[in-house]
C-alpha cells in the first residue's frame, strides 16, 4: 500500500476557517457597503416591492454565516489537498481558485444569466470576490498545521 493519509487537523481547520471567513465577511462590506453602495441603492430602488429582505441584523447574520461557511470549507479544501500538493502558497491559491470555481463564479454566472443584477455589480463581485476569497484562504491555510 502506499503511504498513510494524513488526518485533517480539525481545530487548525477552525482557526484558519474562522479567519479566512472574518477576511471575506470584512472585504464583502467594503466592497458593497462602500464601493459598490450606490450600485445596490440604484437597484434596490429598481427592484421596489419586487424584493423583500430581511432586517438588516438577520441580513448581517446570514451573510456572516455565509462567509463563515466559505472560510472553513476553503481551509478544508487546503488541508485535503496539502498532502497531494504540498503545503505552501500554491497549494492555498489553488485551493482558494477551487473555492471560488464551486461558490462564487456559478452563482454569479446564475444571476447574470437570469438578469437579477446588474452587470456592474455581477462583475464587480466577480474580480472582489475572486481576490477576497484567495486572499482569506490564503490567510486560513497560513494558520493551518497538521
């Protein structure tokens, strides 16, 4: 047989995911809090009683799951892939394209292709999302140890 499969350090996957999360769930508030405000207002108006969110502490809840989420399965991507490819910078941005290519691009893709936002915002979370989710996954497989 070849060699043993190295087990997944669970509690260095929670540090690390918990810190990739933070770093998606601060980058997505600057992006659409403040880059990206005016973009989410104008569509918001558009939209008018077509949409209906949340209160905003429910819609800060969730999204903060979300990013939570993404931040522990980007940091176990890394720690599967690791023994495979090796532990290092490579290895993390890959595992953060891996993310994103299974996230972010098909949901963007989907409301692109269903017309729900506007280009504007489609894109920008296309180049904010890509680069906040290498980023924190980066950071998250920098904390994680076997």
């Amino acid at each position: 047989m070849g060699k043993a499969i190295a087990r997944i350090n669970v509690s260095r996957v929670i540090i690390g995911g918990f810190a990739a999360g933070l770093i998606l769930f601060v980058a997505a508030a600057i992006v659409n809090a403040e880059l990206y405000k005016n973009h989410w207002e104008n569509w918001k108006d558009m939209m008018g009683s077509h949409i209906h969110p949340p209160a905003m502490g429910m819609s800060m809840a969730l999204w903060f799951a979300l990013n939570m989420l993404l931040g522990f399965v980007g940091v176990t991507i890394y720690a599967s892939i690791r023994p495979r490819f090796g532990a290092g910078p490579k290895t993390a941005l890959f595992a953060g394209l891996l993310l994103w290519l299974s996230s972010n691009a098909p949901s963007l893709l989907d409301r692109k292709a269903l017309g729900i936002l506007p280009e504007s915002i489609v894109n920008g979370q296309f180049v904010a999302g890509f680069a906040a989710i290498l980023v924190a996954v980066f950071t998250g497989a920098w904390l994680y140890k076997e």
